[in-house]
C-alpha cells in the first residue's frame, strides 16, 4: 500500500518557544487528608499533590474512567492477548536494529531478530507461554511469529534504517509542569542536522480511521509537549508509523497547540484527582470495552467493581513505571 503522509494543521511557530518550565515537586506524604467531597473547578486541589501522567493512563481515562481506575488504582493484573505481545516483540526489534552498524541493517537481519526476541520476552514474562497452545495446534505460533516478521518487513517500505541514526531509542522522557508530572517513552527521537526534533512511534496496528487519527495524535502531542518544556524546542515532525498497513502520518507541532494541549492534561488531572476523591470513576463503554480484561467488575457489561481503596489519590499519584498498553486493537 503506498505511503500516506497527512499533514495536519498544526501550524508550525517553531521560534517562539517558551522557556521551560519546571516546577519544584511536592509529594502527599506530608498532607493532610481532606474529607471526600466533589472539587470544583477553579478550586485549589485540598492536598498538595503532584498528579502523574502517561499518555496511556491519560487516553485511559479519556476513553473510560472506570478503566484508568482498574489500571491506576486498584492494578488489576490483565489478560495477555497475542496483538499485544506481538507489540512488544516487534517494537524490540526496531529498536534493535539500531544496534547493528548501518549497513547491517537488512530486512533478514530483522527478521531473524523475531524469535529471539520473542524467546527473551518469554523469559521476562513466562505466562506469555499460555498464549499459544502447542498440542492444540503446533502451527499457531508459527503462523504468529511469520506475521510478526511481515511487520518488521513493512517498516523496511517506510524507511531505509541503514540511513538513520536514530538520537534515542525507547527514551524515557519526563517532566513536572505546575504539579503535573508528564512521564513516559519514546520510541525513537531523531534529531536532524541543524538541531530539529523528530518524534517516531511505531504502532503494529492499521492506521486509525479520520474520527480517530486525534486518539493517535494525543500520545504524540504529550511527547511533544515534554521534549518542549525540557528542551524548549519544539519538536518539528511527529511521525507514526504504521506498519500493519505499511503508512505513516506525520504531524507539525505548534506551541501554541502544545501550551492548549498543557492546560487539557491538567484538566485531565484535575478530574482523576476529583474522582480519587469522591470514588466517581465512571464506566464509559464504547468499542474499546472489546479489549478490556474486566468485564466481570464492570456495572456496564453487569459487574461489580471492588471496594474502592482509601489511598485512591495516593496510589494514582504514583503509578510507576509508565505502561505502553492501552485498550486498543494493538500497540
Ligand atoms: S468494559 Fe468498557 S466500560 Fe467497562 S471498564 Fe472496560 S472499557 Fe470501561
């Protein structure tokens, strides 16, 4: 399939950037404890509390709240599911690749890197084994790891690797902006000759359809958002790269955008802290509630959710380690 490349508006001002902007963090440790009772916007939160985010738990809660509380707060363990695994092992891959000198950098060496990957993930993660079933049909996983190899194949239709120097790779990224720490990990950053920024994630899913390229373009945004308040420039290019269809989408970064898109995740925050509060975290279903593992607590496909926890703003004000899944078809 020939490669897309939509531009989208997102008007370029790369020169007028801001300062960073870098708050001195404060924790709940030391706070008190305020009654439970809804906030009202504009009101100051009742703790000091420096909220944390990653564009995963943020799309969590945009997409279902009740999801961002199963994920965030109460840290149900989830169901495996092969696209996800699969995510994980070509992601691994690419982001090997970049290990091998340039003119190593063949589509058989990428494809031969897919078993190993996949044998190393097993033995970080040895419950993947119950993903396939070899006595049922021996030729599932096989079947599983040639379609892994055709994604790697289909990144070679995108770009030339023995052409890049990526400046990163899975790069973890972080900030606090008045009390809001953005954190998470960027799949490649490459950065041009005269110093601009490009920002690339690989996605092994299709290309989402227009109603939900902004979906897409949210990870994107706070990426950007975080390489510009810590480096203050603005990335120049956001590029996904879809290698189930073999197409890519780029996008141009605006500061202005970006600063719009600051005020959104405090907005974001700022509800998850009001919900940690009250225990309103309310189901939402829509389509992705076909790739949610808790169906069984969930009141809207007739579950019950457990006991909300006491330490609720707490535990959602440190999640840990910024998570890559979402409730999506793939990653
Ligand atoms: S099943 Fe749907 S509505 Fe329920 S928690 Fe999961 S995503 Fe939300």
């Amino acid at each position: 399939m020939a490669l897309r490349s939509a531009l989208v508006a997102w008007r370029a001002r790369i020169l007028s950037v801001a300062r960073p902007r870098v708050a001195g963090m404060t924790t709940i440790a030391d706070s008190p404890t305020r009654p439970a009772g809804p906030v009202s916007a504009g009101e100051p939160l009742p703790v000091a509390v420096v909220g944390s985010l990653s564009p995963s738990r943020a799309a969590d809660f945009k997409n279902c709240p009740l999801l961002y509380r199963f994920r965030s707060i109460d840290r149900l363990p989830e169901t495996p599911t092969r696209d996800a695994a699969r995510g994980t092992v070509v992601h691994a891959v690419l982001q090997r690749l970049y290990d091998l000198p340039a003119a190593e950098r063949t589509v058989t060496a990428a494809q031969a890197a897919v078993t190993p990957a996949w044998d190393r993930l097993l033995e970080q993660e040895p419950e993947l084994a119950e993903l396939f079933d070899p006595a049922a049909d021996p030729e599932e996983l096989v079947a599983w790891l040639d379609s892994a190899r055709q994604l790697v194949a289909n990144y070679f239709r995108l770009e030339d690797p023995t052409r890049l120097e990526p400046a990163a790779r899975e790069e973890f990224v972080e900030v606090v902006l008045d009390g809001l720490r953005l954190r998470g990990y960027i799949d490649r950053l490459d950065v041009s000759p005269a110093g601009d920024l490009r920002v690339v994630d690989y996605k092994t899913g299709a290309v989402p359809r227009e109603a939900y390229e902004a979906k897409a373009l949210f990870q994107m945004k706070f990426y950007a958002l975080v390489l510009w308040r810590t480096r203050g420039v603005v990335p120049r290019q956001l590029r996904l790269i879809y290698l189930a269809d073999a197409e890519t989408l780029s996008y141009v970064a605006d500061a202005e955008e970006l600063a719009r898109f600051e005020k959104t995740l405090q907005a974001i925050w700022r509800a998850i802290a009001q919900a940690s509060l009250t225990g309103d975290f309310r189901p939402n279903p829509s389509r992705l509630c076909d790739w949610c593992s808790h169906h069984a607590l969930c009141p809207a496909k007739g579950g019950t959710p457990p006991p909300f926890p006491a330490d609720a703003l707490r535990t959602a004000s440190n999640p840990g380690a910024p998570g890559r899944c979402s409730v999506e078809p793939a990653v």
